[in-house]
C-alpha cells in the first residue's frame, strides 16, 4: 500500500510538472499573451504599484474590481520587491501564485478522490494557460474551502469564507441562498440568520478594511454601476442569441461595438433596455431557488453538483461571459461524487468541458481579433462566431448533465 502511494504521489508530481511547464510555455508564447496580459499590465501591475507607493487605495482610478480581488493582486506584487519597477516580475509573480493554487486545488481533490487531480489537470491543460492571467481561481479556492466547511459541519465559519469570496468575485453570493435552504431543512429559523450574519460579516470584513486602506464607499458603488453600465458582451449566450436574432429578422448578423471595457453587440441591435440583461439571470435562479428547497430532505446534505449547477444558471444567463468565468465550475466538477451507475454521464460532462474550455482557448485569445476585428465588425469569416456558438450550446448541454449527476436518484451508489 505504501508503495502504491508512493508511487501515485510521484507520478502526479511529474504529470503536474508537464502540464504547468507547457502552459507556462504557452502563457510567455505571443500569440496567447497578445490578449492574456492585457489586465495585468494595464490594471493590476499599475494599481498594485500605486498601493505600494502610497500605502492606500485612495486614487486608484476607475476600477470594476471587489475589494477581496485588489487585496489579491497585491500578493503577487511582492514580487516587486525584487524589481520594484518591472512588469515583466509582476506578471511571474502573478504566475507563481496561481501556480500555488493549483497546488493547494490539487491536494484538496486528491483527499476527495483519487482521480481528481487528474481531471483538473486535463481541464486546465484544454483551457489553456488564460488562469495564469486572472484571479479566478483564487475566488473559486476561497469558495470550495468554504464548501467543504460546510460539510464538515462547521457552518458558522463555512458562511463567514463563503461572504469573504462575495467580497472578491460576486458569484459566491448565489450559493447563500441553498445554504439558508439546507439550514432552513436541517436546522431551525434561529440558526439560519446566524448563517447570514456570518456571511455579511465576511463580506463586510474585507469591505471594511478596504475602506480603511484609503478607498471610499461611493468608489466602491461606483464599482458596482461600471459594471452594469457594460453592454450585452457578444461571447455570452444573450450575444449569440441577439447575433443569430438580427440574422434572422434582418438577414445581417449583428456588430458590435467597444464600451466601458468590453466587446458589446451594438445598441443598435438590442430591442430591450440593458437593465433587462442586467438583472434577468434572477429569474431562473429564484426558480431553480424553489426546485432545491423542494428536492433538499430533511437533514440533506449539501451538493456540489447544486452548486455547479447555480453557478452555471448564472453564466448561462449572465450578459457578460468572459473565458475566466468558467472556471468559476471547472474547480467544482473534481468534487462530484463518483457513482457507478452515473458513470456515463459524468464522463459526457467531463467531455463536454474539456470542449468547452477548447473551443473558448481557441477563440480568445487564439482568434480573439477575427472574431471582434473581422466578424463583429464587418460580418465575414463567420465560422469563429459558429464556433462561439457551439461553446456556448455546449454550456446549456453542460447544465442538463449536470442535472442528471444532481438528482437522479441512485440508491446505494
């Protein structure tokens, strides 16, 4: 038995090795980092160094980002302090940060599974080395420690990481409502506002310290209007949706047009107001909402597989879709229980994802401009928006799998 481990430790080693060393290759190779880097050198390399001139967050400038994402970029800014005035060091240290995530993710999914960490590595292998260049998943390892928490019984801190990870990317706000409901069926009324007290005061915990470092509340509101100010982005199901739509009606794809920091289709081609777009994901998840409180038993459990499920509702119906978001699942598909007469099902979703995350490396940032510069400007080479198209019919395909693995009902499996 020992020697089994042995054995299994060292050749996760060397397969982690090989996939970090050739997405590293990639992530320093041109044509990925032509549009990878284009964040990190023009938002948190200079913010950062801002922070650390002046020791506040007071005139940072326009920002779209949570107060937990700007304490994050300021962790890979130590590494300036080998060369305080290089973001070429910035971008490694960024590098090597997320490399440490992966690590930890890896340690985390080898203690639910043995195959786990193989999974996450064929899934980041497929989707390219686009991590390396975000934060992402640092918001999705703050929410699985949250998760597991949670399963360990211990919900009171489980709710204080979980609002910690609110503070960072919005998304982890959608999980609160099935944890209320799991504590609603397992617990009482009393114990259900203590697991919302415990949430806002994480999120408050790292809002607070944020304003005590120089920013102000009407930057951290002016934060949340940037981002509603941002038109329908042509990469989210709405942008195919309203692309094919104007095809249709007009029997010319929709264009699109830059604004406030994104790739939008034009105004011209959207028949509805922006706060529709906005604020519609709210209805499919109240009523998925209203199917887990009917599917959670008495004293159920909670699901990774729900929450997947949440997280990918929002994406699907979300009007933003940028290629990071979706690792906001891609951390959480690992976790699924492993059940044999699933089996099948759970190996179309891994299929499923690692086309998923495929096709989206090979649109951005592979062929990000014939998609924004020659499609959505001009209308020709259509095959790079047929391929966003079949993303993102993979996404709702995703979403019925995932479905299945959630609810079937398989008894002693």
């Amino acid at each position: 038995m020992f020697l089994n481990s042995f054995k299994y430790f060292w050749f996760l080693i060397a397969i982690t090795t090989l996939v970090l060393f050739f997405l590293i290759t990639l992530a320093y190779n041109p044509s990925w980092r032509y549009h990878l880097d284009v964040d990190v050198w023009g938002f948190y390399y200079p913010r950062t160094l801002h922070f650390f001139e002046n020791l506040s967050f007071a005139g940072i400038g326009e920002n779209e980002y949570f107060p937990g994402a700007m304490f994050f970029f300021l962790i890979p800014g130590l590494a300036l302090l080998i060369d305080s005035n290089n973001a070429q060091t910035y971008l490694a240290g960024l590098i090597t940060v997320n490399i440490l995530i992966v690590i930890l993710l890896l340690y985390i999914y080898r203690r639910h599974n043995p195959l786990s960490p193989f999974i996450f590595l064929a899934i980041l292998l497929f989707a390219g080395p686009i991590f390396f260049f975000r934060h992402d998943l640092y918001v999705s390892l703050v929410v699985i420690l949250s998760l597991l928490l949670w399963k360990l019984h211990k919900r009171n801190l489980a709710a204080l990481v979980l609002g910690i990870a609110a503070s960072i990317k919005i998304y982890p706000l959608l999980i609160l409502p099935y944890l209320l409901i799991l504590s609603l069926k397992n617990s009482n009324i009393r114990k259900t506002i203590e697991i919302l007290i415990m949430f806002v005061s994480g999120a408050f915990l790292i809002f607070g310290l944020y304003l005590l470092l120089g920013s102000s509340l009407s930057e951290i509101l002016d934060t949340i209007q940037l981002n509603s100010l941002k038109p329908v982005h042509v990469e989210s199901l709405w942008g195919s949706f309203l692309t094919i739509f104007s095809k249709v009606v007009s029997g010319e794809w929709a264009l699109g047009k830059g604004e406030h920091g994104i790739f939008g289709i034009d105004p011209r081609y959207i028949y509805l107001p922006l706060t529709f777009f906005n604020y519609f994901w709210i209805v499919p998840l109240s009523i998925f909402y209203v199917v887990l409180y009917k599917k959670v038993d008495k004293n159920g459990e909670l699901k990774i597989e729900a929450v997947f499920l949440i997280v990918l509702l929002f994406i699907i119906f979300s009007k933003i879709l940028t290629g990071q978001y979706i690792f906001w699942i891609l951390t959480l598909l690992p976790l699924f229980r492993y059940r044999q007469k699933l089996k099948t099902s759970f190996i179309m979703a891994f299929v499923v994802i690692l086309a998923i995350v495929f096709l989206t490396q090979y649109i951005y940032p592979l062929h990000y401009n014939e998609l924004l510069g020659i499609f959505y400007t001009s209308q020709d080479q259509a095959e790079y928006f047929l391929i966003l198209l079949t993303r993102n019919i993979f996404l709702v395909t995703l979403f019925l799998l995932g479905w299945k693995l959630a609810f079937d009902k398989v008894r002693n499996s």
